[in-house]
C-alpha cells in the first residue's frame, strides 16, 4: 500500500581580489537580511498545499524546509545540526535536484571552501577535492565509511551530502585535514511506495536517464533500486565526453522488532573521454583563451566501482543500540589523457621558426583498489551522576590494498614541428601549424598504441581503530561534545622507480579527539567553542607511490620508519540560530587550522636534519551560512568564506610567507528557490571564487621571483545557474537546468607547471521530464 503522500509548503594574499572580500560578506549578509525583511512582511504566505509536484523522499531534511537538513545521516553524530559545535554543509536530495548538478566534482566545486586539484604526473587523474586548503581526495566516505582510491563520483543514488569543515578524525580516522565528504545513500524503506522516473535531453547530445523504485514486499522486507544511464559532450569541447552507467540495489528486512539487516550493491562505469583544457601563458598572465579541442582519439579516463555492504543494527532497549557496517569493494581507475603546453617553434624548424604554438603531452596510468571493511558502534543513552549522556562507543578494521601503475605506449604520429625543453631541442607534436591555424586531424596527431603495463606502486595498509564520542548535557543551557580514537595500521608498499624496486614497511599508531563545548542563548540560538586534531601518516596517499610532494612517501624505507606523522589543530569558534519556527538556520564560525611536522623532500640534508618534518602551514578564516526557508515560498542555501593561508616553516625558506597552493581566499555560494504558485517554481544559484595559484598540494603555491608574482595564476571567477520546475500533473512533473547561464569563461583548477588548466563548462541547457508510475 502507498504510503499517503505527505503535504508539503516547498518541494522537496594581497592580490587585487582582496577587494571582493567585503563585497562577499555583504552580499551574503544582504540575503539575510532580504530574506528577514521579506519574511517579516509576508508572515501569511499561503503555502502551495495543491501543488501537483511529485514528492521527493527527504530521510533527513525538514519537512517544511528541504533545503535544509535536521541531522546528519552518520549515526555517530548524535546531535541535530543546529546543535553541533562544527562547521558542516549539507546538501539535501532536494536542493541536488533543483542544481542539475550530478557527478560529486561539480558540486562540491560550487561550494563554499572547497576548491579543486589536477590530475598530474605524481598523482592520478580523477575527483580531487581540497577542503578548506587541504588535500581531500582520500577523505570521501560512503554512510560513514572510507571510499578509497581515485575514481568519478555520481550522485544518482545519493539522498544527501555532507561536507565536514575542519579536522575530524575521530570519525575519519587517518587524514581529514581540511574536513571530509560523506555521501549517504538512498536506502529501502517499508514507509514508502514508490516508482519515479526521470528523462533528460539537452544541449550537447546530453541525455540522462534514472529510475528510483522501492517497494515493501510484506510487513518486514523492501527492496529499493536506482538506476542511471546518461550520456553528454563536454559542452563547446566536442569529442570530449562523458558516460555513465549505474545502479544501487538495496533491500531490508526487518527479522524482529529489535533486529534489521539493510544490504545494498553499487555499481558504477564511468567512461570519458577528457578534456584538459587550456593551458597558462606566462607572458600574458593568464590562460589562453578559445583553444582548440586537441583531444587525442586514443584519449580515456575510465572509472568501474563494485561495493557490497550488510549493515546490521539490533535494539537491546529504547537507549541501547549496536549497529555494524560492513563493506567490501573494488575500483578500477585508468587514463590516458592529452596536455597542452604553449610554446614557440625553435629557430631550426623548417617550418616557421619562432611561431607560437602548442605542443601535446601525455598523462597516463592505472589503479585497482580492494578493500575490507568492518565497523561497529555501540550507541547507548544514560544518566550518570545527574548528567544525560549520549555515548558512541566504536571499533573498526580496515584493509586497503592498491595496485598503481602504467601503460606502455607508443606514439606513432609523424612529428610536425621542432620545439625547445628542458632536454634542449626536440621533435615535437604541435597544434598549430606555421600560420596558427589550427592542423588538420588534430584529434589523431600522436596516433598512441597502448597496452597495460606493470604496476610500479603496491600500497596495503590495515588499520584497527577504537574510539569513544560522548554528548553531555549539563543542564538546561551547556552541552559538551567529547571524543576520542586510537589507529593503529600496519603499512607496507613497493614501489619501482627508474627499474629500482624499494619496500617501505613500518607500523605506528596515533591518538585524535575533539573536544567542544554548545552555550545556549534562548531556545533559538547558541555560541560553541571546539578545538579538533587529525593525523598524515607518511605515504598516506594511495596514487602516489613514492612522489613525497603529493602525499606520497616521503624519504628512504629507513626514513619513512623514523618519520612523525603530520599534526594538525583546529580550533573554532562560532554561533548558530534558527528563525521561522525553525526553519532557518543561519551560522557564523571563526576557524584556525594548523598543520605542524608536515613531510617534505630534504634529499641530502637529512643527514643534517635528521627529520623530514620541516613545513608548518597554517589557515585561518571567516564563514557564514543561512540554510532553510525565509518563507513558505522562498528557500535558500547560501555560504560564504573568507581565508587566508599561510607557509609558517619550509625546508625551501623561500617558500615561507606564501600562499597554499590551489587555495582561493574568497568564496560564495547562494543557490535561491521561489514557488510563486502552487505549480510553478524557479529559481538560480551564484558561484563566486576568488583567484588561485597553481602548486603541489599542500605546500607553498609556485612563486616566480623574477617577477615577483605566483607563477600560475586561476583567474577569479562567477557564474550564475537558472532552474524551473512546472508541475502540470500529479504525476507528471518539468524540470528546466540552465547551467553558466551567462556562458562565462572560467577556469576551475591548474596544473603546478600551467600546462593545462581545467575549463569549466559552457553554457548548456538541460530539460527533464519527471513522472510517478
């Protein structure tokens, strides 16, 4: 039997950017402020109780606000969002749909604090986040648990995602730096009765298909299951493409009152075909515009993801409960994809001597990951002494095994022009002919044969946790927020460079906590002070093998054995408040993150030094949100982030004073819903990020002193999303996605040496069609 449709009001450095900084923080308090005013005059709005729209399955979200979130969907977290001592962004189903956004790169991209990484030769192509200044790519969870390796991410199966600011280890474990993403996945319920789908056409051959059914098949089992097909150009950059296929199988049943098993299978294939984008021009500061497409036929970045996971949860009482995860997974990751590099002909180029032009590279490899899971928690509820407490009591094992390695290619292509490098003068592949026009079969110009190669980097790390979370409420007024966790891991890797083969194999353990302290102010507002640590193990990156200045190991086995982990502290300061009748919560958060003993290359000078641990960096910063419904009518998700970032130590003292690298001070996101009528609704979001400069990863961006600039340069930018919905039916439903509305020119993230720069896409317009069945 259906489960009766629920009536809802909404459906579910000094560098000239400095000066946007107030601009930012205005507009974002502007919203606030708008959204105030506009409720206090419209405190009768008629809610669109007829509306035909079909509704969306919200687990978490607030009923009457479905952009904004209760709680989060890691049982561990045991208090509502409004009353948790971090900084945490949660992007509901809802708000996912209105976007149009789909792979997880996209939008964590348009948010608040996170900013994006390349591909490079020292680490692997795929999603890379950096949150808050720090690498991320490892710090992605599924349902609480770790989804290692480099692979695409797609949210077709997700019911939200959940953005954590600042360290947080003792739910994570090792690395966590800058905060960490966790995805909580669509589940089968025996609530609900339901089969929706969606088709989408668009711009660029875009099409897209998905299917959510679930279905109780007696009192105690359900079954769920989400489907994807789609596939798109890269818009404006034809041949370049993206194709997905997935699915989430899930079923439930429920064996007695006290006891629930949940398992699902997620499968995923991405296959594109990447496009690197342009590259930067050290003599005109700034990228090259209207490039050409100079992807190579042979060119593929190709991503397959199996998971198996069995969650079992059983009810001693009302206030103790066990709950186990367990997971088993395997992803394939490969690529072979093509750089741009600007250059001119060398003088002996029979050609045209000293005409500008481009020449192409080639960035390749491969990586298989497999991986165990198994994590418990115990959550019980007491009165000790006078005081309510809320304990998570945890053990979790871990293995992770990862195979890196290569192709062996050749190139087969005629050379067609002479150019000059770092190995002196060379037969090169240039893009351009002697008049600048672009040549003819570009996209066959290197004409590559490959075969998989060896690998070169086997990574295997297993890892036993233990850790302690409690929530006390001290009276009517004050609650404190405690945890603890040990890791203890067992590391091993070979790695081959250059036909020499190194075996790095230690053990450690480490310690991390939080510690957090809520005052309340009323029953609508509070103020809280946290402080929080995370823990680097030396070669903590699985795609690196032994590239130190990427996450890789760092030194000789003997050194890597003697090295401390990297330390980093958090401590923030903020405020969170709820408006209309709760459901509006707007924050504010003053936040340091220090990280201290970071590794670094010291080659020779180790014999002197006798560490590795010589790099301090530090980021301190400003943010605020407003998440909710300022009316029954208008809905919001605004954030917005002002940081700065710091090198304190380096082993290259020339390097201290500077700037993290792929790390943009100035940042804002406001994504506004309006449903005027019962059966109409529009609305738009605004990406601000300020400028950036190219580097490793978590070291000083690149810095050219003869100029006395950052030697490569992403340009600010802003772009402005649209979106409608049309519901003309109760079961059937329009959605229009106008994404870079303006067709801005924009650059999302740079390789360290500028020889490509990821371009964001064109404008491109998406229709879907939405019907129940």
């Amino acid at each position: 039997m259906k489960a009766p449709k629920k009536p809802r009001s909404i459906r579910c450095t000094p560098r000239e950017d400095k000066k946007h900084a107030p601009k930012i923080m205005a507009l974002a308090l502007g919203v606030a402020a708008a959204g105030s005013s506009y409720a206090d005059t419209t405190p009768n709005d008629e809610a669109p109780d007829q509306s035909n729209m079909i509704e969306v399955v919200e687990v978490y979200a607030d009923r009457d606000a479905p952009y904004k979130a209760r709680r989060s969907g890691d049982l561990r977290r045991t208090a509502d969002l409004a009353a948790s001592p971090n900084t945490m962004t949660i992007i509901t189903q809802t708000q996912l749909l209105d976007s149009g956004k789909t792979d997880l790169k996209e939008i964590l991209a348009a948010q608040a604090g996170i900013t994006l990484g390349t591909g490079e030769n020292g680490n692997a192509f795929g999603d890379r986040y950096i949150i808050r200044g720090h690498e991320a790519r490892s710090d992605v969870f599924v349902d609480g648990v770790r989804d290692p390796g480099m692979t695409t991410r797609e949210s077709f199966a997700t019911e939200q995602i959940e953005i954590t600011k600042g360290p947080s280890s003792t739910f994570a474990g090792r690395g966590s730096s800058g905060g960490a993403v966790n995805g909580i996945t669509k589940q089968a319920s025996l609530g609900y009765d339901f089969s929706i789908g969606e088709i989408g056409l668009g711009t660029d051959d875009q099409h897209r298909a998905t299917f959510d059914i679930n279905r109780p098949l007696s009192e105690n089992v359900a079954v769920r299951a989400n489907l994807l097909h789609a596939d798109e150009e890269v818009p404006n950059r034809d041949p370049a493409t993206r194709k997905r296929v997935g699915g989430l199988l899930s079923g439930l049943w429920q064996a007695t009152d006290q006891l629930q098993f949940v398992a699902d299978y997620y499968y995923l294939k991405a296959d594109d075909v990447p496009d690197l984008g342009s590259y930067f021009d050290r003599d005109a500061r700034k990228p090259v515009k209207d490039i050409p497409v100079y992807v190579q036929d042979s060119d593929f970045l190709d991503t397959e993801v199996n998971t198996l996971t069995l969650k079992t949860s059983y009810e001693f009482t009302d206030s103790l409960r066990l709950q186990n995860a367990t997971r088993y997974g395997q992803t394939d990751n490969g690529y072979v994809t093509t750089g741009a590099r600007g250059t001119t002909r060398d003088a002996s180029d029979p050609v045209a001597p000293g005409a500008v032009t481009f020449t192409l590279s080639t960035h390749q490899g491969w990586q298989e990951v497999e991986y165990f899971v198994n994590q418990t928690n115990v959550l019980w509820e007491a009165d000790i002494g006078g005081l309510f407490h809320q304990f998570v009591f945890g053990v979790e094992y871990s293995s992770e095994n990862v195979a890196n390695g290569v192709y062996n290619i050749d190139t087969n292509g005629t050379s067609n022009c002479r150019v000059g490098g770092r190995r002196g003068v060379s037969d090169g592949f240039c893009g351009l002919d002697g008049s600048g026009a672009v040549v003819s079969n570009i996209g066959g110009l290197l004409n590559r044969s490959i075969e998989k190669g060896a690998k070169d980097s086997d990574f295997d790390v297993d890892t036993i946790s233990a850790y302690v979370m409690d929530t006390i409420e001290f009276g009517e007024n004050w609650t404190g927020f405690f945890g603890i966790r040990y890791d203890q891991f067992d590391y091993t890797n070979v790695v081959t460079s250059r036909s020499a083969t190194n075996t790095y194999d230690y053990s450690d353990g480490f310690w991390n906590g939080h510690a957090g302290i809520v005052r309340s102010l009323g029953e609508n507002g509070n103020v809280y002070l946290t402080y929080s640590t995370a823990t680097n193990i030396n070669g903590g990156e699985s795609d690196v093998g032994g590239s130190c200045g990427y996450g890789g190991l760092c030194g000789t086995p003997d050194q890597v054995d003697r090295s401390d982990p990297e330390q980093v502290e958090n401590i923030e300061l903020g405020t969170k408040w709820e408006f209309f009748d709760n459901r509006l919560l707007a924050t504010a958060s003053l936040f340091q993150i220090t990280k201290s003993d970071v590794m670094e290359s010291v080659g020779d000078s180790y014999s002197t030094l006798g560490t590795l641990n010589t790099g301090k960096n530090r980021v301190e910063g400003f943010e605020v949100s407003l998440t909710g419904a300022i009316t029954e009518k208008l809905s919001v998700q605004m954030s917005a982030t002002i940081m700065d970032s710091e090198v304190l130590k380096a082993f290259n003292v020339a390097q201290e004073g500077l700037a993290l690298s792929n790390f943009a001070d100035d940042h804002l996101y406001v994504q506004l819903r309006y449903q005027p009528t019962p059966n109409f609704a529009f609305g738009g979001a605004y990406t601000y990020k300020s400028e950036m400069y190219g580097g490793q990863p978590d070291t000083a961006a690149g810095f050219d002193s003869s100029i006395g600039d950052y030697s490569i340069v992403v340009p600010s930018y802003e772009v402005v999303d649209l979106f409608m919905h049309w519901y003309p039916t109760e079961r059937l439903n329009v959605r229009v996605n106008v994404a870079n509305a303006a067709d801005e020119d924009y650059w999302t993230a740079a390789y360290r040496s500028g020889s490509f720069m990821y371009i964001g896409d064109a404008r491109n317009v998406r229709a879907t069609l939405t019907w129940e069945f």
